[in-house]
C-alpha cells in the first residue's frame, strides 16, 4: 500500500530543508519528497526503474544490483510513479524544470500523464539520448535510445541555458582572409557561432563501456556527459540540484561539479553507498556563496 506524504510547508521547512540538502539518503523517494517544503529544487532529474521485469547486476563478484521488477506489470509501474511525480511537480520552484529518463515501455504513457500533471504547455521536449551498444535482435530494429521527457514547473519562466557543441557543415561556402566560413545573405555576411550549433533533442552521446574508467560497478549508471548537459542548461550555480533515484551518483556528482546544491536517494543500500563515496572523490567547484580559494 502507498505511504501517505506527510507534508511539511510551515515555516520550519526551510530549516529541515537545510539539514537534507548535501546528502544521499536512503529510502524510498516518496518519504524524502514528503519531507520537502513546496518549491525547493531547481533542476529534478530522475531515472526510475523502466520496468524491464529483469535483475540488473554489477560487477559479477560483487553483488551489487537492483530488481526492476514490480508485480502487477506496466499498470502497476505507472500508478507507482504517479504520486511521485506530482510530489516532485510540488517541490519544484517555479522557474524549475523535470526531467524524466525511461524508455519505450513506459515513455509514452508517462508522457501523457505528465501532460495532466504540469499541463500541455509546460511540455519542453522529448529528448532522445541514442547510443550503441552490441545486440541481435532478431525480428525487429535494434532499440538504441531512451528517452527523456523534459517539462518545466512554469514554461517561460524556467531557467535555461542554452548549450552549444558540434561543427557546423561548412562545406562548400565561401571564407573570409582570416579563413572563417559564412553565408552571404540578402543582409551581407552571416557567420556561424564561435561555439558551434544550438545543441538539438537527440544526443548522441556513448553509453559507458563495460571497461569504461567512469564505472563505478552500479549497474545502469548512466554517463557523466549527459547529467553535465542537463545540470548546465537547466539549473545556475548554487540552485538545488535532486534526483530521487539517485543509484551511482551521477546527476549529483555533475551538480557537484558545476557548483551547485544537490540532495537524492535511492532505496538500496548499495547504490546509497557508491554515491556517497563517488560524492567524497569528486571536486566541487565553489558555489556563489562560498570564498574562492
Ligand atoms: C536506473 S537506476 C538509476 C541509475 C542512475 N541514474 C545512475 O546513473 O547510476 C534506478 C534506481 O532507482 C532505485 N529505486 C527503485 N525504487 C526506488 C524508490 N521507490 N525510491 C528510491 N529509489 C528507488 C533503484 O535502487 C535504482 O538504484
């Protein structure tokens, strides 16, 4: 049966906000979100169970891993998450964003029950993180993506960052002395931008390897490339940084790195203690309020 949040918007929030921010706990999302005052966080991330129906294990001797299984199927996966993802929409700030990593099996109905938790408009993007991995499936294309649904508390008001990476495609088009390629327009000269072209919504960005030095032996850790991205386009340094199925750290490691306040979870014990010694190695970069060395 589901627990009942227990809410805490009184004036001693802020003060019992402090005490959970700059920590990994360990339980299961729902009691921690309860334990939030409304329009706290910045930036959620969260990268539930996809309902695989399958145990996920790390290093092979080392018996760490988690079930994703839940009885009752993809019914029961969705009511699952539905009172946590309205729990997350009350901690948002206003200018603050969520987003929400699944796949095929649930993205689709996760989509639409966001649309009625934050309304239509709020809906910022359905980003498709594509990546390679070996297999041979044998009747039907190989299923290399996931998706990230991306919804802001109040559109327009959200915070974003735009981010720019890649080449543009130049070829062909003239140059100027010092070598720079443009366009010529009705309006003269059009240049690229120094710093590449408007990052899109499919990223391809690698999957970790199995020897990859990034892994920390958590099974389904996602890369470190693709929380730095989310981190820095939709939260400013020193914002509140959460992700309630927090396994190996990832999103909180890349808040960490870019200066800003983080707290998570994760109802396993072992995922709760990668995360926690991933947190200890990683450097922080001085948030505002902090003096520079
Ligand atoms: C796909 S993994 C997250 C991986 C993570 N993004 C990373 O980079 O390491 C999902 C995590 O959700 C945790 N989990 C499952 N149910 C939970 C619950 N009710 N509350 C908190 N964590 C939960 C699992 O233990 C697992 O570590």
């Amino acid at each position: 049966m589901m627990p009942s949040p227990r809410r805490r918007t009184e004036p001693s929030a802020s003060a019992g906000l402090a005490n959970l921010v700059g920590r990994v706990h360990e339980c299961d999302c729902f009691e921690l979100l309860a334990r939030l005052p409304d329009g706290c966080c910045e930036l959620i991330y969260v990268d539930p169970p996809f309902g695989t129906g399958k145990t996920f294990r790390g290093h092979a001797a080392s018996g760490i891993g988690f079930a994703d299984r839940l009885a009752g199927g993809r019914a029961a996966q969705i009511a699952f998450l539905l009172p946590r993802l309205i729990e997350m929409r009350r901690v948002l700030r206003e200018c603050g964003s969520l987003y929400v990593h699944l796949d095929y099996r649930l993205a689709p109905y996760i989509r639409v029950e966001l649309d009625l938790i934050f309304g239509q408009r709020n809906f910022l993007n359905e980003i498709i993180w594509s990546y390679r991995t070996g297999s041979r499936p044998g009747c039907h294309f190989a299923r290399k993506h996931d998706t990230i649904l991306f919804y802001a508390r109040q559109a327009g008001r959200h915070v974003f960052n735009l981010q720019r990476e890649g080449e543009y495609r130049t070829e062909g088009l003239q140059r100027d002395a010092e070598g720079r390629a443009y366009k010529t327009t009705r309006r003269g000269r059009l240049y690229f931008h120094g710093e590449g072209p408007v990052v899109p919504d499919v990223w391809d960005i690698p999957f970790l390897s199995t020897v990859s030095k990034e892994r920390v032996g958590y099974p389904s850790q996602k890369p470190l490339r693709l929380l730095d991205r989310i981190v820095r386009a939709s939260s400013s340094p020193g914002g509140l940084v959460a992700d309630f199925f927090c396994g190996s750290g990832t999103t909180l490691v890349a808040a960490q790195q870019q200066g800003r306040r983080w707290l998570g979870c994760d109802s396993n014990p072992q995922a709760v203690r990668i995360s926690r010694h991933r947190l200890v190695q990683c450097p922080h970069e001085p948030r505002p309020s902090e003096p520079r060395p």
